[in-house]
C-alpha cells in the first residue's frame, strides 16, 4: 500500500493522527475522532493553530477558555449543508463532549500571529459550484485566503458527483515562487455514499519521479506532499473530502500539468 494512503486505525476514538513528522513535511496536521453521545476529546495547540470541524453530528465545545456552546448540525456530511467550525490560536486548549455520534476533524499548521478564537460558519459559507460537465464539484469554502484569521491553514470541503473528476484539471502547489506558484501541502480526508464504495486519487510528478495510484475507501486520508493530485468518483458512488493546506504562504497558486493546460484554457 502506497504511503501516501492512510487507513483509519481503528473505528472509535481517535482514529486519524497525522503529524508533520509522520508525514514527512513541515506543515501540515490532520486529526480525526469518531465519538458516541457523551464521549470527549481535549488537546492543546501548543505552536501549532487548530480549525476544529463538525464534519457530522454535535458536539459541545469548549477552546481558549470560553464555552461555545453546541456545535454542528448535519448527520450526514452528504446532506452538504455548511459545517460548524471553530478556528483556536496557538497556545491554547480545546475539548469537547459529542451530544450524538460525531466526527470531528482537527486541522493544524504552524501558528506566528496572535489570532483570536472564533466560530466558522455556518453562516457565512455557501455551496458554490465549480468546474463543468463531469468534471462539475460543489465546495464549500471554510477558510481559504480571502478569510484573514488564520496564520496558514487553508480548508475546504468538496463534494464530487458520482461518474466525476475533482481536483482536475491536474494541477500542482510544489513551489515557494509566489506569485506564480505556492508550496502547500495538503491532506484529503475521503468520504463516500455508499459508504462500501471506492474513489480513485493520482498523485504524480510531470518527471515520474513520484507516480502514486490509489483506491480510497470511506474514511481514508491521502497525503499529497508535492505533484499533481486529481480524484475521481466511479459511477453510483459520490465523493466528499476534507482538503488541508498550509504553507510558508498563505495563499494558493497553483500550476496546472501541461498536459491538460488545453482544458483550463478552453473552460476559462
């Protein structure tokens, strides 16, 4: 099995925990719990900025010394309504108690400022489209350069009909050489409906250096430390995934494979 694909080590809990060091960069932390009604999680963030989503259920939270009260609201992340989140500074705690059966992800990169606390949607965030014909998705945009209280994380959420492309055309954040292009890492945390299905997601190199081909199943991260990385959602079996990016610059440039540069220029 490829490195970059990451299985779920267990079905409660923690069941995610990929580090900076565990992935092999500098940047990048992507957690994940899946919680009964009254279990908790609690952690610090230490250096590091966190982005908490409720990607299902509810969840009472607590961070940075104020009590948020009750967090999330959809079921099922496939009913694509705009999460609940909480963005937490460096140097501080957060711990919750889930009211119903809860998946919560924790998004963290490096914290250099003095951001305070505060919620992320739902208000605020709106299903937009992207993108035509089969390679059509829908985002929802949680914190992405235009939204200034973060130091570097960068998240979104994406939902891929069943038979079509995502992150595609095929296209590459590898470059610290702003403003052509940015170095991001970048976690995809996958969900599909049925849950018993797969998705397809390539993570290349244009020299074949780096030349990754993986089925992902519900529940499954890929990390993408560098190259091209487009994902697909076989007929009958639609797609969502949780992307994280961080960086020594917050901002998103990109550059696209020259072999497909004819179908970002014909669909601009």
């Amino acid at each position: 099995m490829s490195d970059l694909l990451r299985k779920p080590f267990g079905a409660h809990g923690k069941v995610h925990e990929i580090t900076p060091a565990s992935a092999g960069w500098r940047y990048v932390g992507f957690s994940l719990y899946r919680l009964r009604p009254g279990e908790g999680a609690a952690e610090a963030t230490g250096g590091r900025e966190v982005i908490l989503v409720i990607v299902e259920g509810k969840a009472a939270v607590t961070a940075a010394g104020k009590d948020w009260g009750i967090l999330g609201g959809r079921m099922s992340v496939f009913e694509k309504t705009p999460p609940h989140c909480l963005y937490v500074p460096g140097g501080q705690d957060w711990s919750l108690v889930a009211e119903t059966d809860c998946t919560v992800a924790v998004c963290s990169a490096p914290a250099v400022g003095a951001h305070a606390a505060r919620r992320i949607g739902p208000d605020g965030i709106t299903l937009t489209q992207r993108g035509k014909g089969s390679n059509t998705r829908f985002i929802n945009n949680i914190a992405m350069e235009n939204e200034d209280y973060c130091d570097s994380l960068l998240v979104t959420e994406v939902f891929t009909p069943d038979g079509n492309w995502s992150s595609y055309p095929s296209h590459r954040h590898d470059e610290d050489d702003f403003p052509r292009i940015t170095y991001l890492e970048e976690t995809y945390y996958h969900r599909l409906n049925p849950a018993g299905g797969f998705g397809i997601q390539r993570v290349y190199t244009e020299d074949g250096s780096l030349n990754e081909t993986m089925a992902v199943g519900d529940g499954d991260v890929v990390l993408v430390p560098r190259g091209h990385h487009p994902c697909g959602a076989p007929y009958g079996f639609e797609m969502y995934y949780l992307n994280v990016m961080a960086g020594p610059l917050r901002k998103w440039r990109f550059q696209a494979d020259p072999a497909v540069q004819w179908i970002m220029d014909r669909d601009a």
